[in-house]
C-alpha cells in the first residue's frame, strides 16, 4: 500500500485535476488570494496540467514569476499549450525535475504543494529542499488530499517532518476533502 501512494498522477489522468466541477469545490483564486500578491516570486511544485499555475501568475502580474515544476514533461506541456501565445508565457517558468532536486534559479516568497507531497517517498528531503528555496519568512501552502489518499495520522507525521526541518506551522484554509497547513521558513 506505502509504494501506491508515492506513485505520481499519469498525465493520462491530467483532465481530471483541470476541470469545472473541481473549479467549483477547489477554486484557485479563492484558495490562494491570501497568500499571493502582486510582483511575487511563487513555486508551485508539482504544479500537474497547471491548475493553479495559470491563476498564480494572473495574480502577480507581470512583474512577478511562476516556477511551475513538474517530474512529467507531458504535465509542463499541457501548461505550455495553454497559454502559448498569451501574456503569461512572460511570466511562467517551466521546470523539469528530477527527484532530487529543484532547480529553482532564484529564492521564492511562496510554494505551493498542493496533493503532492503524499506522492513523495522522502518528505524530509523534500521539505529541506523547499526550505532552501524559500526567502526568509515566506510561506508554503501544504494541502493534502483526505479520504483515500492521506489519513489523518499520516498528515500529522508529515507536519512533524516539516517542523524538523525548520518549518514553523500554523492552521490552513478550510478546504473540502483536505487537510492543509501554512510552513512559515523562519
């Protein structure tokens, strides 16, 4: 059961993160509005089709950035399509990982880590690696999945690997089917 739920979401199964339905449950405006402004340096790892990439960079216009990274190249390409030839080409940055590591050209103000860390084998690596791509004070919205994915416990225990990392934690939004927390980088 452990190595089903750090298998990564196939592509194929991309049309089910992107949807109306999801946009009425999960909106990203809503959900990311307190913690994103204006000229903002913002990474939204394992950003998928892009969900929340493309109301990101809507939201911190055009002097700021979108590191969208992604372990599947076919996930960035669904990105790329959707806003080839618009304004946001300007302000979103793709990037393929690898699983161990960033390559993040610059420290951001905010991630986003939305129903991914779950997939992740080695959340302390992960968060140290976050750590070290956040700015002083900057925020990291974790939200994980409930029901079948992430049991309460096992949230719990990836807070715990967070705060040994050197994360400072306080409640997240309310979200439906999930569990959520901010990381403060102190």
């Amino acid at each position: 059961m452990k190595r089903e739920k750090s298998r990564v979401c196939p592509v194929e199964l991309a049309g089910k993160l992107d949807n109306k339905i999801r946009r009425l449950i999960q909106n990203p405006g809503k959900i990311l509005a307190p913690y994103i402004t204006e000229g903002m340096k913002v990474l939204d790892i394992g950003c998928g089709p892009g969900y929340f990439t493309i109301e990101i960079a809507k939201i911190i216009g055009n002097k700021g950035k979108v590191f969208a990274m992604d372990l599947q190249e076919g996930m960035l390409q669904k990105i790329c399509d959707k806003i080839k030839g618009t304004e946001l080409e300007n302000r979103i940055f793709l990037i393929k990982n690898e699983r161990d590591s960033f390559g993040i050209p610059e420290k951001v103000d905010f991630i986003l880590a939305f129903y991914m860390v779950h997939e992740v084998p080695d959340k302390e690596a992960l968060f140290k690696g976050l750590k070290e791509n956040l700015k002083k004070n900057g925020q990291l919205l974790l939200v994980e999945p409930k029901l079948f994915h992430v049991s309460r416990k096992e949230f719990k225990l990836t807070i715990e690997k967070a705060e040994r990392s050197g994360f400072k934690t306080s409640e997240g939004p309310k979200l439906l089917f999930s569990f959520s927390v901010i990381l403060r980088n102190i």
